[in-house]
C-alpha cells in the first residue's frame, strides 16, 4: 500500500480493468470521473474519493476506502472501494429494466437453413431498405 497511487493504476488495482492501457483508454474516453468531474490518467487518487465508472451497460458510483499500486485478488481489490446503496440499487433496476424489454422478443428456434438464407437475401435484394 502506498500514499501516492495514479488513478489508472488505482482502477487497473481495484480490478476494474484488466490492463492499465484499457484504464487509461477509459478514463480519456471520459468513462471515469473523479468527484463528478472529467480527469486526466495521472490523477492521484485520495481516500474518500467518489469514482463514477461506466463499464458497457452498467455504471458505479464507488467511494475510495483504501489505495493500493498492486494487483492482487478479488477478495483484496473489493476492500479497496465500496459501491454506494443509489449504485446498486440503480444497476439492479437498469438490469431488469434491459431483461423485460428483450423477454417479449423470442431467440429463433435453429439456424437458418440454406434455403431460409436464400430467401432471405432474396427479399432483402427485392425490398431496397438501404
């Protein structure tokens, strides 16, 4: 543990990133936020931060409990941040909310044949969408 430690560092530590390069790419992409505002790769990370993080779907509001320059397992990268109650309950409700929308839409039953993909190109060929 250390005093000093850059935020990509801190992020790849934590295990929200699987390499530091995807961390930074994140954070210049503006995915990362630092107490509500945008950040450079370089920031050092103070305990008692507020992180917001957007990962695809999801994002997390995360408070800084502890610093670290290492990456070591899961169970020791969880005690690093804690994820506030809004964040979760927010990820719980956008989750379902994504899992309702798709139940009403049913997976086709097989592939398409050779056949089926003929006619399929058929009619996309017929009926100019583009």
């Amino acid at each position: 543990m250390s005093d000093k430690v850059r935020l990509d560092k801190w992020l790849w530590a934590a295990r929200f990133f699987k390499t530091r390069s995807l961390a930074k790419a994140a954070i210049e992409g503006g995915k990362v936020r630092y107490d509500g505002a945008s950040c450079k790769v370089s920031k050092e990370v103070q305990i008692g931060a507020v992180l917001t993080i957007r990962q695809g779907w999801d994002e997390k509001i995360v408070k800084v409990l502890a610093l670290s320059d290492q990456r070591r397992g899961a169970p020791e990268a969880q005690r690093l941040y804690g994820e506030t109650e809004e964040s979760i309950a927010a990820r719980q409700h956008t989750a379902l909310q994504r899992k309702l929308t798709s139940a009403g839409m049913a997976a086709p039953p097989s592939r398409p044949s050779k056949k089926d993909r003929r006619q399929i190109h058929r009619f996309k060929q017929t009926n100019d969408f583009e």
